[in-house]
C-alpha cells in the first residue's frame, strides 16, 4: 500500500475501529483479491466486532498498491458511505464507481502530491467534524510519523521510589513495585533496554538522569524516562510538578526534561523524549461533577487507594537556586518531547496497595491492547478517559494529562 493511503488509515483509525461493519466487507475483499480466506478467517477469529475492525484495517496495509482503493470500493457497495467519505476526502484523486457483478475494477494506483510552500491544516481526528475548508482550498494530511525501527527501540529508565528515609516525613508507597514490574515489562515488550533504580535520593536521581543523557543514542530512535515516586506542585516556567527523592529532596519535572534535551543529549536531537510521570501534582482532592446517567460508567476504588500528594509548594523558594537557574538557562524549546502526568496539576494520584496506581495499570493496559494499531497521543486518551471514570472511596476523581510537544506521531514497535 502507498504510504500515503497508510497513514489516511492510521489517522482515521478510530473512527474506522468505532464504526466499521467488517463482516459486511468478507465476501467483496476477497473477491476482489485483497485478502484470501484463510486471512478473512484470521481476521474474523480476533474477536469482537472492534477487534475484527481494527485487524482488518491494521492488515489492509500489507496488501498491495489496490487495498485502499478496493476498500473504498467495498464501502460504497455496502452502503457505509461515511466512512467512505471521509477516507475519499483525505485521498480525493481516488476515483470509485460501481462495480459489475463478479467483475475487478482495477483502480489506478494513487501518488502523494508534491509538497507546496501553501499553508496546511494539520489533521486530527477531534478536529474532522468542526475544520472547515478555504474557498477553493483542499485540506492536506500532511503529519508524518517518527522513525520507530531500530532494534533495539531505544532506552527506557524507570525510577521507582518506594521506601522513603523518616526523616523526609514522607510515607512508604505500597504497590508501586507492581506499577514497576508492569512497565518494565511492557517496555520490554516494546523492544526498548529498560534499567530500574530503586529508592534514589535525589542526587542519585539526577546522577542517574546524567549517566542516561551521556549514553550513545544514535543507533536508538527514542528514549523514555519513568517516575514512580511522590510528588508534588512546584513553580515552574514550561512543565508543571516535582518528585520526590527518598530523602524528601525534590526534582522539578522541568529539570529532568532538561537532561535530554538537545543541547545535554546530541544524539537524540530531533528524536521523541517520552516522559511518564506517576506522581501527585499538588494536594488537592477532586470531587468530580455531575453528568448526565447515560455519561455514568461504573468506577474502580476502595479502601486502598492512597496518594502520592505532599502538600503543595507554589513559592520559587520551593526549588534550590541551582534547580531553578539551570532549568530556566538551558532549557530550549522542547520540541520532540513528550510528558505524560498521572493527574492534573495540582491534584492528588490515586495508588491501589493492591493493584497499583489507577494510571500506571491502565497505560499497560491500553499499551497491551492498543499499541499494534493506534499512535501513543492516541492511546494517551484512552488513558485519560478510562481514569476519569474511577472512583476513590465513592468520591474522589483522577484526570491525567499530558504536555505534548511531539511533531509527528509515534508509533511503537509491536509483535502483532
């Protein structure tokens, strides 16, 4: 498939995986030779309706210079034009015609077109139903997607702080090693070299921050970086928030971007730096607010549930001056780089001495479920809404959120 008809998928996947009817489209794929039987029977057997969905667009894209146009095609014949609209849209040299009984229409094979100087508007599944277009102007689907090949993918450092020294008044985080064990994992699952410290101080933790920016990333097409500590509200001038090292010493998120950026890390210039943080923003608990019944999911939480919240600190005395200087004078425009927070700034993480913390148990999930087909900014919704419908106690909310600075989309390496 044209590279361009596999990113017009890739970009509509959701819609495609929400509203397809793939039993609808078995008989005319393979008569038209798009798949064989024995790849309709695969795709049928991926479960429900979603998954079938999701497999059969996922395995369009190994199908040859025709898939996207026989699929089109299949569309109109089954009278899902929606969606074969919106496909046609973001590829409107493809023409599609009914097609006689037992007949192959041979489409001509569709090619990018040149790159102009114009402006663009850049594509994003929330925008499709409210983007409207110029006078006499086409939009243009113009975002690509990271370079995510290399074997392996990259390094990923988890920080896991669990045990905190008494004096740093600051409580022990039972079932954080649950959250670790699963992102270690995952990430290996991934194809990334994963390094866990354990119960760093903070000097230990910019020490370990040092060691991984000093690394040779040029034969790694990414890094990440895991926190699984306290944390807490700090002043900031780009990202939001702290955590805490075992001896109750903090470092600010924005300082620990810095050490990646791409006057610290050469080799990851122009490279994603992911950050995911398991952490309280601040110490406030959210409520929640009323919606309507049909918006009422049921919630997750019990007597378990703890925080990761230590009292806010909002004054620019909250960091050391070599903190706060460093950050500010070095920090360039984070481009590439992306940081995922467990709540809203501000307020408190919820973490299950069970299960693990509400956000870290659902990002594996939706890794695990999601990551052969969807982009990680994707995937990053889907965390945030399952999250929002958890309950601590009956009554407390949690809403994560991310800083994106990303410029293309990131695909993760998958087995499927």
């Amino acid at each position: 498939m044209e590279e361009i008809h596999k990113r017009i998928l890739q970009r509509n996947r959701i819609n495609l995986v929400r509203d397809l009817d793939p039993s609808s489209l078995y008989d005319g794929l393979l008569e038209k030779g798009v798949f064989t039987q024995d790849m309709i029977d695969e795709i049928k057997s991926a479960g429900t309706r979603r998954d079938q969905a999701r497999k059969l667009v996922q395995d369009l894209e190994t199908r040859g210079s025709r898939a996207f146009a026989m699929l089109l095609l299949c569309l109109e014949e089954t009278d899902q034009h929606g969606l074969a609209e919106l496909l046609q849209r973001a590829a409107p040299a493809v023409q599609i015609w009914p097609a006689a009984p037992n007949q192959v229409v041979d489409l001509p094979v569709v090619r990018p077109l040149p790159l102009c100087k114009c402006a663009m508007i850049i594509w994003s599944p929330e925008r499709e139903n409210t983007l409207t277009r110029p006078p006499g102007r086409t939009r243009r689907d113009s975002i690509q997607s990271y370079k995510m090949d290399a074997s392996p993918c990259g390094h990923c450092l988890i920080i896991n702080n669990v045990e905190f020294e008494p004096d740093s008044e600051l409580s022990n985080r039972k079932g954080s090693n649950i959250d670790c064990d699963k992102l270690e994992k995952r990430f290996k699952a991934l194809n990334f070299i994963v390094e866990v410290r354990t119960n760093l101080k903070q000097r230990q933790i910019k020490h370990a921050l040092s060691a991984l920016s000093k690394k040779d990333h040029s034969q790694c097409d990414c890094c990440v970086v895991i926190m699984l500590s306290h944390g807490t509200e700090v002043s900031h001038n780009r990202f939001p928030g702290a955590v805490y090292g075992v001896d109750g010493q903090h470092v600010p998120v924005q300082l620990i971007t810095n050490y990646l950026n791409g006057q610290h890390c050469p080799s990851l210039q122009g490279k994603p730096k992911l950050f995911f943080i398991q952490a309280c923003g601040g110490g406030e608990r959210d409520t929640g607010f009323e919606v309507s019944p049909d918006e009422v999911e049921p919630s997750i939480g019990g007597a378990d549930d703890q925080t990761d919240a230590i009292p806010m600190s909002s004054s620019s005395d909250s960091l050391s001056l070599s903190d706060e200087v460093d950050a500010r004078a070095t920090l360039p425009t984070p481009s590439d780089i992306l940081v995922s927070y467990s709540t809203f700034p501000g307020y408190v993480s919820w973490r299950d001495t069970q299960s693990g913390s509400w956000y870290v148990e659902t990002l594996d999930q939706v890794l695990e479920q999601n990551a052969a087909t969807d982009d990680l900014v994707t995937m990053l919704m889907m965390v945030n809404h399952e999250v929002s419908q958890n309950s601590a106690k009956g009554l407390y909310k949690q809403m994560p959120g991310s800083f994106n600075f990303l410029r293309k989309l990131l695909h993760f390496q998958t087995h499927a």
